[in-house]
C-alpha cells in the first residue's frame, strides 16, 4: 500500500476527489474512500477515469489494473471487507483495454 506523505497537500487533493497523478495514489484514493465508507462504485469508476485521462496508454492502463488489484488485496487484509467491486471494476475496463490492444497490434504488429 503506497503511503503520501502527510506534511504535503496531496492527501487532502485525493480526498476531495483531486486527479490521481499515479498509480501509488489511485491507490491511496480508492483505499481511504473505502475505509471511510465514503466510496460508491459510481466515485471509484470516476476516479479511475480521471487517472486514465483522455487517451490512456498501455502504462496508464497497467497502472490502473495495478492499483485496483493491490487496493482489493489491501481492503480485504486490512479492513477484513469482500473487495469483488473492485474486480468488477478491473472486469469492466477489460473490454476498453482489449479494443486498445487490437488497435495496437493493428498499428505495430503483433507479438510474432
């Protein structure tokens, strides 16, 4: 679980729903919404989005996957709370991810 330092703004950006400028703090963002009870899967979805900006990479899309995967493992062992909204989550960018592969492998070739 990454951890933002205390003594900067960043927490209290994240908190109040600020962009999340890497996955360390996508991270940090779902995980205290979640365990203030504050996250819906509609504000989770939204932060997610707005990491993933307007024309998401493969890196962005790795980060995310990254985040959401390690952000479920950290609720279910610290918080001792189900975390399958959060695969969901992952679940539903499949399809965006796999439309951005095909394009890829359309632009660059495929793995040969």
């Amino acid at each position: 679980m990454p951890y933002i330092k205390a003594n900067d703004n960043r927490r209290e950006a994240l908190r109040n729903g600020e962009l999340a400028l890497s996955a360390g703090e996508l991270n940090y963002q779902m995980f205290y919404h979640i365990k203030h009870g504050l996250a819906t899967i509609a504000n989770l979805y939204v932060f997610v989005k707005q990491f993933l900006g307007e024309k998401p990479n493969y890196q962005k899309y790795n980060d995310m996957t990254g985040a959401l995967i390690r952000c479920a493992k950290e609720v279910e062992r610290r918080l001792n709370k189900k975390s399958e909204y959060l695969y969901q989550l992952m679940e539903y960018f499949d399809n965006e991810i796999a439309i951005y592969e095909d394009l890829k492998i359309v632009e660059n070739g495929d793995v040969e």
